[in-house]
C-alpha cells in the first residue's frame, strides 16, 4: 500500500470506536477497544475462534449496546 503524501487530505474516519468495552453478564469479552475505518479502505477482522469478531462487528452496526465507550 503506497504511503500517503503529506499533501492528500485525511478523511474523516466512516467508523470511530474509543475505549469500547462489551461483555455478557460478568463476563468481559471486549475491553478498551479502539479503532479507526477511512472511506476507500479495505480492512479485516482476524482473530481466534471466541475472541469477539462477531460481538465486535455487531456493536458496529448497532445491533448491541457496549457496556462502555
């Protein structure tokens, strides 16, 4: 991926996660998540079976609720 010019505006990121933290009960799946998704990139999830892509995913498009950020 070729690195950016200084001279190219920055856009403003689509998705913007800070400090987000989900969990089932007592139990805490996500902690102090924070991530940033620019228009015009291709990004992936990648992770172990169980480690929270889904729920992940789900708090994006508002189909859960976070218990923080």
């Amino acid at each position: 991926m070729p690195a950016q010019s200084p001279a190219e505006p920055v856009a403003d990121p689509i998705v913007s996660l800070e400090g987000l933290s989900f969990g089932y009960g007592d139990r805490l799946i996500l902690e102090e998540i924070s991530l940033s998704l620019r228009a015009g990139t291709v990004n992936a999830l990648m992770g172990g079976s169980g480690c929270g892509k889904t729920p992940l995913l789900r708090l994006i498009t508002g189909q859960l609720r976070p218990v923080a950020g």
